[in-house]
C-alpha cells in the first residue's frame, strides 16, 4: 500500500517537471521570434495644385451637366469680361464656336440682362446646393465649373461691367457720335474766339449745353452716348456763360412790322403768357420770290419774321431769337395764294437786354 502511494507521488512530480520544462521553453521561444519590420509609405505633405495636378478635374461632372443644361446662353454676355478681368484669351474661356449675344445698344442690353439676373440666380444656388467642389480646371467653361461660380455669384459686378464694355465699343464704332462730337468742337471754336452763337446745322448745340431739358429730349434715343457727349457740352455752356451777355440781335432784324406775320410767328410759343416780347418785326418790307429749280417759274413768295423774347418757362438764363419764314404759294398767272402761312421756326440763344 504504502509502495502504491510513493508510485503515485512519483508520478505527479514527474509530471509537474515536464509541463514546467515545456512553459519554460514556449516562453523563451515567444521572447527570441523576431518579426521583420514592415516598410512604411509616407503620405504627401501637400497637395497638388488645382491648375496643375489631377485634382482640378475632381467634381461631380453629371451634377454640373445637369445645371449647365440649357443654361450656358446665361452665361455667354459676361464671358469677355471674365477673360479681361483674369488676363486671359478670350477662345481660353469660351471655347471654339463661340458666338455674343447681340445687341442693338447699351440701353437693349441692360434691360435683357437685367431680366435674366433671377436666372443667375438661380443657377448660383444650384451650384451652392448641388455641386460641393467647384474647382478652376483651367478649362473653357463648358468643363470649368469655377467661371459658372465667379459670374453667377458676383452677377451685378459682371452686369456692368459687359453693359459698359457695350457702351465703350458702341462708342468707338458710332459715326453718330463721332460727327456730333465733331460739330460741338467746331461750336466751342466759334464761341470762344469769335464770341459766335448761332446755329449753322440744324442741332442746337448751344441750346442742348446750356438747358438740360433740351439736351434730355435730343438724347433720349442715344442715351447710351450721355457719359460721351455731358462733358462736351458742359464746356459749351461755361464758354456761352462768358459770353453771352454781351451777345445781342441787330436791330436791322426788326425794322419792318407785319401784323399778319408777327401772329403766325409768335404761334410758335406754346403758351404766349410766359413769353416777353422785346422786339418783332421783319428785316425786309416787302415780299421775295423764290423760283424753281431752273430758275424759271415762281414757287412762292417769302418774308423772314423775327422775334427777340425772354421766355420764363425756359430752364436756361437767356433770352432767344425765333425766325421764321412767311409764305405764300404761287398761283398762277402772276397771282399768289391769299392763305398764308410760316415754315418750320429756328431759334438761337442771345444776351438779354
């Protein structure tokens, strides 16, 4: 009995021993495996630039072609400013075939933008709320979503800018103003170093600089030529300031008095209460005949009558000259028409008495 139970002792350390030998040599070999190091890849400090690298084409293309669909028409008046404005070729921004938009002024060109600002934006905040990254590609607009961004979020500045580029090139091209601009300085010349008033053409270049009323009515249809022509005229009316009151009509105009005439003269006033009269007469006493073309046969006869008044309704300091001539047509057989009657009336600015 007491043999089985040394065996038994025995067998349990025995066991013991083993298992601690094995632990002991699983822990040594955990200790001395080496695990090879694994290369690391860095990762780029910097990003590549927009213009340059892949990235500039990194946007949701569908996205954007869905708002640039039946849009771009939008865009295509400012185009040319946007190219101005960043320095760049004009085909850069828009591409081959590419054709403006025309207009027949400035003013046309204001009101149908003006119209399409709601559309602008609109697109500008679809381009907010559906496309996160709207990156310069560097591309034509067609594929550069950052030319849709820049004209649709600033798109009062770039309205201005294409309006007034109209009027700059309108300007340099009209004929128009070109021979206006020339007459006003042959008037400055005239009035300046001969002290000369009167009208030679059929604009009254004096009467536009001196009465804003005048010069309104005779631009109301070339507006956009205001910013060309107010500076021109405010000159004419300073040199009329300094000589215009000792500018005076000769009485030679006045020495000859027709009831008949003087009434279909003074006609002409709108209103006959505003208007004081100096002096009305005739410069001649009695009827002249102008002939036809071959000089051959009577067309009518004529006397020239004028009057020299001081209108308070005017919005000018001067008094005016009107003229006109009174006729009366050829009848036949030496005889003339007994109805009579005026042609068109002119006037010209003077002094006061």
């Amino acid at each position: 009995m007491e043999d089985e139970i040394k065996m038994k002792k025995l067998s349990l350390l025995t066991l013991a021993f083993l298992f601690s030998t094995c632990f002991s040599q699983t822990v040594v070999a955990q200790i001395t495996i080496k695990v090879p190091d694994i290369p690391r890849v860095k990762k780029a400090t910097t990003e590549p630039s927009r213009a340059e690298g892949s990235d500039a084409g990194q946007y949701d293309k569908d996205e954007f072609g869905r708002i640039k669909w039946g849009n771009t028409q939008y865009l295509d008046p400012y185009l040319e400013c946007y190219a101005k404005k960043h320095n760049l070729e004009l085909i850069k921004v828009t591409g081959d075939a590419f054709s403006a938009p025309g207009y027949n002024n400035a003013s046309e060109m204001k009101q149908a933008l003006q119209a399409e600002l709601p559309k602008l934006a609109e697109i500008a905040s679809l381009l907010k709320s559906k496309l996160q990254s709207r990156p310069n590609t560097s591309l034509n607009y067609h594929e550069n979503p950052a030319i849709w961004e820049e004209i649709t979020f600033n798109r009062d500045e770039y309205l201005k800018c294409a309006v007034g580029e109209k009027e700059s090139l309108r300007a340099s091209e009209s004929v128009w103003l070109r021979a206006h601009l020339e007459n006003i300085a042959k008037k400055q010349k005239q009035v300046d170093e001969q002290g000369d008033m009167s009208s030679a053409t059929n604009d009254n270049y004096l009467m536009y600089a001196v009465s804003a009323r005048a010069r309104a009515k005779w631009m109301s249809d070339a507006m956009e030529f205001k910013a060309n022509l107010d500076p021109v005229l405010d000159a004419l009316a300073a040199s009329a300031a300094k000589r215009m009151p000792a500018y005076k009509p000769l009485v030679a105009a006045f020495q000859f008095r027709d009831p008949v005439a003087e009434k279909l003269l003074m006609n002409y006033f709108k209103n006959s209460a505003t208007v004081k009269v100096h002096r009305i007469g005739l410069d001649t006493a009695g009827w002249q005949i102008q002939k036809d073309n071959y000089n051959l046969l009577p067309s009518y006869r004529y006397k020239t009558a004028y009057a020299y008044v001081r209108d308070s309704s005017d919005d000018h300091p001067y008094c005016r000259v009107v003229r006109a001539t009174i006729k009366q047509d050829y009848a036949g057989g030496g005889r003339y028409s007994t109805q009579t009657y005026r042609s068109s009336a002119m006037e010209d600015l003077f002094g006061c008495p």
